[in-house]
C-alpha cells in the first residue's frame, strides 16, 4: 500500500483509504506525498479532497496547486461522497 515504492500502488492505495474514510491512514499519505516527485505527490493527492479531516483538506491545499482541480474533487466529494473517488 502506501509503503511501496510503486506509484500507482501508492496512488490507488489512497484512494481506497479515501473511498474508506480511514482517518487512521492519513500520516502515511501524507508522508507519501511530501516523498514524491511533485507529479506523483499530485496523483496521490488526489485522495485527499475526500477525507473529511482538517489535516487531509490542509495537505490537500500543499499538493493540488491547481485550485480549479482542488474545487472539483471536492465538489464531487460534495456530490457523491467517498465514491467519487473511483
């Protein structure tokens, strides 16, 4: 999961622990996210937006620089819930 070295693993990962609201795991991705190449911090931020927890919306707002794309995950997180996530 959020421990490997792989990307995508990294990245679906978050989601699914998005997708769970499993607060528990936020340090983890956070902590994946401030490793990563800036690109790849983004597909794993991706998650963030749909964790209803201050510290995910804080790092949400560090890696999704692009605020259109930050105001629609959470849109959609407004919409549909942790199921917008996939």
């Amino acid at each position: 999961g959020m421990l490997s070295k792989n990307i995508f693993i990294q990245m679906m990962a978050a989601r699914a622990l998005a997708k769970y609201r499993d607060n528990e795991s936020l340090p983890l991705i956070i902590q994946a996210c401030e490793k990563a190449r800036p690109e790849d911090a983004l597909a794993i931020a991706w998650a963030l937006p749909f964790f209803d927890d201050t510290r995910a919306q804080i790092a949400a707002e560090k890696f999704i620089t692009n605020k259109e794309l930050l105001d629609e995950l959470r849109k959609l997180n407004r919409e549909k819930g942790p199921d917008g996530i996939f």
